[in-house]
C-alpha cells in the first residue's frame, strides 16, 4: 500500500512540476519563443508561473495537464489488470484433447 501511494504521488508530483516546462520546451521548439505580455522572449519560468495561476484559479485544462500522468498510470494498470482477468484463449480443438480420458492435461501429443 505504501509503495502505490509513493508511485501515485511521484506521477502527480511529475504532472505539477514536470509537465509545464515538458510543454514549454516541445512548445518552445515547434512553435517558438513563450511570449507573456510584453515580453516577447519568455522563459519557462514565465510559463509555470501562468500554470501555477490557472491551477490555483481552478482551470479544467491546467488541472487535466497536472493529473494526466496520473490519469494515465491509472489507465494503463486498469488496462493491464482487465487482461488479466481475461481467459487466454486456445485453439479451438485444444480443450478437448486435453478433456480425453487417460491423458493428463497439458500433455504432448
């Protein structure tokens, strides 16, 4: 139990400090330099520092790029704990060979 806390807590710790200056740098590189008012050239600071207000203003988007790596953890686990709960599948013959009297399932041919 403490170690999921420790990997939930660490992907949103990512998603609050890590993925506005992962924007900013794909973002900086694509499309070009932050612009923040008047000032033309702004840094990755200036962009976290705009995160940090649309977060603390409440902003679905601010807070749907804080808790995407989260969101996506939790997705890939459900995903991964569904398939194990799916049957494997076999050949279509197989379950009555090994449903055969005398012959131990699983057995070679």
């Amino acid at each position: 139990m403490q170690r999921e806390l420790l990997l939930l807590g660490a992907f949103l710790l990512f998603g609050l400090l890590a993925m506005p200056f992962l924007i900013w740098l794909g973002g900086n590189r694509v499309l070009g330099p932050y612009t923040h008012g008047d000032n033309p050239h702004a840094g990755p600071w200036a962009l976290f520092a705009d995160y940090v207000v649309g977060l603390a203003h409440g902003s679905a988007v601010f807070w749907a790029v804080a808790l995407g790596p989260l969101a996506l953890l939790l997705l890939v686990r459900g995903f991964f704990a569904l398939l194990r709960l799916v049957p494997h599948l076999q050949r279509p013959g197989r379950v009555a060979e090994e449903r055969r009297p005398g012959r131990p399932p699983g057995a070679f041919r």
